[in-house]
C-alpha cells in the first residue's frame, strides 16, 4: 500500500518478520499439549510439533511474495505454487501408500513448503541485507499491527467452525465438515482469490482517484461473479453424487457440501472488502469488522453445536453448514456497506454486477437438486452422476449467461476474434 519502498525497509521487515515466526514456532509447541488435551486426541501433540517448524520456512517467503505481488509479478508466484503443490502431492501420495497414515500429511505440507520457498528465491531478484533497523519496522507498526489483528481474525473466521465443531462433536464430524468446506474452498481459492491478490497492489495505485477505484471494483466483482458463482452452483447441483463417489462413509457431508457451495458464492461477494480498506489506507477498520465477524461466527457455531449435540451425525454435520449460511447473511450485509461507503459501489450497482451470475448459479443448482429429488436418477453410479448432472447444470448457466450478462458475450466475442486473427496469421 505505501508508495514509496527502500532497500533498507524491506531488509529490516524481513529479519523482524522472520524472528517473529520462531516465537510463533515457540507457542505452537508449547501449546500444543493443551489442545491435544482440549481434543481428546494424543496423538494430536506430536504432529503439531512437528507442524510448527513450517512457521519459520512461511517467514522466509512473507516479503518476497508480497515485493513479487506489489510488482505483480504473479507468474513466478504460479511457478511457485504449482511446483511446490505436485512435488508435496507425490510426496504426501507416496508417504501414504506406505503406511505413514496421518504423518503423510504432515510429510506433505513440509515437503511442499520446503520447496515453496526454495523456487520463490530461486525466481526472486529480491535479496535482504544484513540491515535491521527498529525505526523503520516501527513506521511500518501501524498499518503492519492492523493487518495483523485482521489476520488473526480471519483465521478464527475460517478455522473457528473446525475448531467449535471438534469441541462439540469430536474429529468425525470435523472430518466430514471439513470435506465440504475444503472442497467449496479449493473453488473459490482457484477463482476468485486471484482476483483478490491483485486487487490490492492495483486498488492501492489508484486510492487517491475515488471514481478509478469505483470503475475497477465493480469489474473485479463482475468478473469473480462470473466466473465463480455458477460453478459454486454447479458442484451444488452435482454433490448428491459427487461426495458418493468419494466413498460411502462421507455421504453424511452431502447436505453440508450443497449449503457450503452456496455460503461460497457469498464469500465471492465479500472477496475485495478487505483489499479495498487496506488500499485506502483504513486497516485498523478492517481489523475491526473482522473481529466482529469472528465474534458472530463463534456465536453462530456454539449456538448450532448446543442445538445440535443430540442429533444425528448427518444433521450435525448440515447443521454446521446452515450456521455458515446464517453467518453469512450478516457478513454480505457489513461487506455492502463496505463497498458502497468506501468503494462508491451502491447496492444497487451491487445488485445489477451480482444478478445474472446468481440467477444462472440458481437454476444450474435447481436443475441438479430436482433430479435427486426426483428420483429421476435412482440407481445412477456416482461418476455418471457427476458426468450427466454436471453437463447439464453446466450446459443450463452457460446459456443463462449468454442470454442475459452482455459482458459474457462481449468476452465471449472478443476470444473468438482474437482466435480467428492468431487463425489468419498462422495461415
């Protein structure tokens, strides 16, 4: 967000960072025999422990990811996460086909973190100094200390359902929660996230021209729209055969994984809120609405996990997913007013970017659900399920946008003459 960097700020940002991450290395493990304890779980202590090493490898890249994403330099960053993510695949698949159970995992995230920071030096220009001095760290305190207080509530966000779940129910239902949500997460990862990692260096560029910000965030919320809610809705559609074929032991999630699909399509929405503060220049107010987000979701969740400690694993596991639904209700309404109070986006431009995206997501979601329902497909293997329904669902949102979002067809034209002039030259 700052205009201006020196050498020397980020040298000594780096090496502040870095001995920040082995205190938070220390906590980890000092802890990490209580929330064993508060788990029920034993073996739980030691695999943290050794989780906690991945702290201080995490601090080694924090300011050479964010120099690549402020020069928006996001192909090294692609080069980065891709190597790292295969190479720690085949390591975790490899380490799990030899029996390491659980520690696959952790063998895993290790390996694709040790390799995550060996290719970000390796594509990175950027090299710190040996300068550490306090007074340039402490300029960076204020905006540095809201992100953080931001930070740590984004986490209880996203992690406080686990958390009030294994309080309340114990590692199954945790285990089949957290299927959904990753599943929903990895799409909204993949498609909108992007769109919000560079929606910071460029909303930060132009934060002192109010009408530029308002013209660009309602073109990165049409294009996440677009691009994300109808596949939120086709995996909706396609989840009372999608989780089956998984297995038969996670068939309790798919209730869970339908409403989590739509709680995802609301955090698209509430995608470039927080960009957009921290571009202004507002991060002690975004520290404060997501610590009111984390209250209410740590509300929302112990409520359910009160009201649902009776039930049936299958109704906990739904009955989650609707406390996210609810949640989110709340958390759209703070983030429209975040857009229109400080981005200049009026709920009703907000309304018109997010309309037809939805109403393509509703009815590819209504198509497959109305064929469970149905009956229609009874007896149906899962993986044709997923292939028929998906088709369909998707075959249903795409002539939905075609028909009724001109930007659609506008990028639509423009792909197909870009190909044809490629077309004409080749020739």
């Amino acid at each position: 967000q700052r205009r201006e960097l020196t050498k020397n700020d980020l040298s000594s940002i780096f090496w502040f960072s870095l001995a920040a991450s082995f205190v938070l290395a220390a906590v980890c493990i000092l802890l990490s025999g209580w929330w064993a304890e508060v788990n029920r779980l034993d073996d739980l202590q030691p695999v943290i422990i050794a989780l906690s090493i991945l702290v201080p490898v995490s601090g080694l890249t924090v300011v050479q990811e964010a120099w690549l994403r402020r020069h928006l330099q996001f192909k090294k960053l692609a080069i980065r996460d891709n190597a790292s993510v295969v190479i720690g695949g085949v390591a975790g698949i490899a380490a799990a086909l030899m029996g390491a159970g659980v520690w696959s995992l952790v063998f895993q995230q290790i390996v694709t973190q040790t390799i995550a920071v060996t290719v970000l030096w390796r594509v990175s220009d950027w090299r710190p100094s040996k300068h550490l001095a306090w007074q340039e760290v402490r300029s960076f305190m204020p905006f540095t200390g809201a992100s953080t207080l931001s930070a740590a509530g984004s986490m209880v966000n996203n992690q406080g359902d686990a958390l009030i779940i294994g309080l309340f129910f114990g590692p199954e239902v945790v285990g089949l929660y957290r299927l959904g949500s990753r599943v929903v997460s990895a799409v909204v990862e993949v498609l909108a996230r992007s769109l919000q990692a560079v929606s910071l260096p460029e909303l930060s560029r132009l934060h002192r021209d109010p009408v530029a910000v308002r013209n660009r965030l309602e073109s990165l919320l049409s294009l996440a729209a677009r691009t994300s809610i109808p596949p939120l809705a086709v995996l909706a559609a396609v989840a009372p055969w999608f989780v089956p074929m998984i297995g038969a032991e996670w068939e309790p999630a798919t209730g869970a994984l339908v409403i989590l699909s739509v709680v995802g399509a609301m955090r698209v929405f509430c995608t470039f809120s927080g960009p957009l503060l921290q571009a202004l220049n507002r991060p002690y107010l975004l520290s404060v609405l997501v610590w009111v987000g984390a209250g209410l979701s740590g509300l929302f969740y112990v409520l359910a996990g009160i009201l649902l400690e009776e039930a049936s694993v299958a109704r906990q596991v739904s009955g989650m997913a609707l406390a996210s639904f609810l949640l989110f209700i709340v958390l759209v309404a703070i983030n429209s007013w975040i857009l229109q109070s400080f981005g200049g986006l009026r709920v009703g431009d907000q309304v018109r970017v997010m309309r037809v995206p939805v109403l393509a997501g509703t009815l590819s979601m209504i198509v497959g659900l109305s064929l469970f329902v149905s009956g229609i497909t009874e007896g149906l293997r899962p993986i044709l399920g997923v292939l028929l329904v998906g088709t369909l669902a998707v075959g249903v949102g795409a002539a939905t946008l075609l028909l009724l979002d001109a930007p659609t067809r506008e990028a639509l034209g423009g792909a197909k003459r870009a190909f044809l002039r490629r077309r004409t030259r080749d020739r």
